[in-house]
C-alpha cells in the first residue's frame, strides 16, 4: 500500500506530507538529503494513524538554491525547523544524522511529544568521532578544509559516500543514491566537527530516543550512545544496518522499533507490530 505525498509551504520551506489525521510526526533530513529519503517512514506512519510531515531545510531543493549555502548555520537551519515545529503545534520530532543535532538544539525550548535522534551528529559535549578504518571519510575531511575556511558548499565524493553513507547497499544502487546528494554548508560541517552548538536537555521531560546502525560509517554506534547517555535519552541500536536505514533494504524493521517505542512512551495502547503479533495463532 503506497501513501500520496503532498506538498505544503510551511515556513517559506517545501514540506511533504502523508496523512491528515493523528499525532503530528515531523521528519528533519542530514547533511546534502532531502525530504525524500523519508517517504518510506512517512507511508509507514500515514498508514499507522499519524500525521507524517518532512521538511526541506533552506537551500535543499525542491526549495530553491542558495548562492550563500555555505555560510548557513546550524541555527539558521534550527529556525527553518522551528518555525514548521511552531505551525504544526507538539510533533514528535525526528532528526537524522545533522537533523539530530537540530533537533537536539530545538528539544531544549520547545515543547514537544517526542524527540528521536536517528543516527545523530553530536552538539557541544559530545565529540565527534571519526569512523575508524575509514580513509575516505578522513581524505573527505581533508579535501573539504577549504570550503570550511572560505564558508562554500561542499558535497561529499561518491567514495566517501559509497563507504560511508551507502555502504548498505549493493554497489550498482550506490552511485544512484549519491547523485540525490546536495551541496550542503561548510559552516555547519565546522559547527559539528569542533562541536560549537549547545544544547542543555537536562530539564527535558518528554521521551526522547537515540538510534543508530550497527554498521554505521559516519555517526558510529558508540557515539551515538554517548549522545543518549548526555542527554538522558533512551538508546536503540538496528542490527545489521547503517547511517541510512530508512531507505536501506530492510528498512521497515526500523520503523517498527520506533513504532514500539512511540506505542511505549508516547502515544500508548500496542503498536500496530504487537497487535498483529498478539492476533496470530
């Protein structure tokens, strides 16, 4: 069963949407994405009772491009999220990878149902970690020194992508997904990279919820657990997957976790997965 995606502007920002009834659930793309790796998510929960949402931050087509896309910040693309937060009213929040460090900056003063950082880059206090084993994300770094310092947009190479981002994939499928990938801001690269951004979640009260692949190349697991042990959060590793779960083969296991959790902790009852499990013979 496939759920029809429909556009709204919601902010001056192109937001997708699937669904028009239930608990608001708004998805925030990483670095150089888009709203379209999240279809998936987005069927998944329209067709499960909730309001699916998924914004495209400034810059990121189908939003028009930017010709200063590189001196954007993290908290430029903070009001981007928080503005559609503020028109769709308590969501349950969802970042992924820089999106999770959005969403870490956003859970601190807006009052939400639910915040979930998926495969999550670090605020201040926790340090980013580099892949170990992993020379093209190191030659990537490097390559991108001078667009961080001139404050350009960079976007990452196939290789880096391939083994990094895709490395869940089978190879033919890998230069396809990296054609989708947008130039994003060097500024917020530097941003997380030397971890500038606070984000104090100590007087949270809302369920919150770190989850990452185990074959994660870019946020790698044990960074990501230490994002939930700062914050507080619960964490939820996904075997056998990587940064881009959501669209990688398999994908659906993925969102049943975070269906059970949201069933647990925020909108109660059984997840749609324990009912159907519970009715079998």
């Amino acid at each position: 069963m496939s759920t029809t995606m429909e556009q709204e502007t919601i902010n001056g920002l192109v937001v997708e949407r699937a669904g028009d009834s239930g608990p608001a659930i708004l998805f925030v793309h990483g670095s150089s994405g888009g709203s379209w790796y999240w279809h998936g998510f987005m069927s998944y929960f329209a067709e499960r009772g909730f309001r699916s949402y998924a914004v495209n931050l400034r810059g990121h087509g189908p939003n028009p491009p930017l010709p200063d896309l590189g001196k954007l910040s993290l908290r430029d693309y903070v009001e981007d999220v928080r503005g559609v937060v503020d028109a769709l009213g308590e969501v349950i929040l969802v970042g992924h990878s820089m999106g999770g460090a959005i969403a870490q900056v956003i859970a601190q003063d807006m009052p939400l149902k639910a915040a979930v950082f998926a495969s999550s880059a670090p605020v201040a206090g926790v340090k980013f970690q580099n892949p170990p084993m992993n020379l093209w994300f190191a030659l990537h770094g490097i390559k991108s020194i001078p667009a961080m310092l001139r404050k350009k947009s960079i976007k990452p190479g196939y290789r880096v992508a391939a083994s990094s981002l895709f490395n869940c994939f089978e190879k033919e499928q890998r230069r396809e997904l990296w054609q989708k990938l947008q130039p994003e801001s060097a500024t917020v690269a530097v941003e997380v990279l030397r971890g500038t951004v606070d984000a104090d979640l100590s007087q949270v009260r809302f369920p919150m919820l770190c989850m990452v692949g185990t074959e994660d190349r870019t946020t790698i697991p044990a960074m990501v657990k230490e994002i939930a042990e700062y914050h507080g959060a619960a964490y939820q590793e996904l075997p056998e997957h990587g940064h881009m779960f959501m669209i990688e083969p398999g994908w659906e296991a993925c969102a049943q976790v975070l269906e059970r959790w949201l069933a647990e902790q925020v909108t109660g009852g059984t997840s749609a997965v324990d009912a159907g499990s519970q009715g079998a013979p």
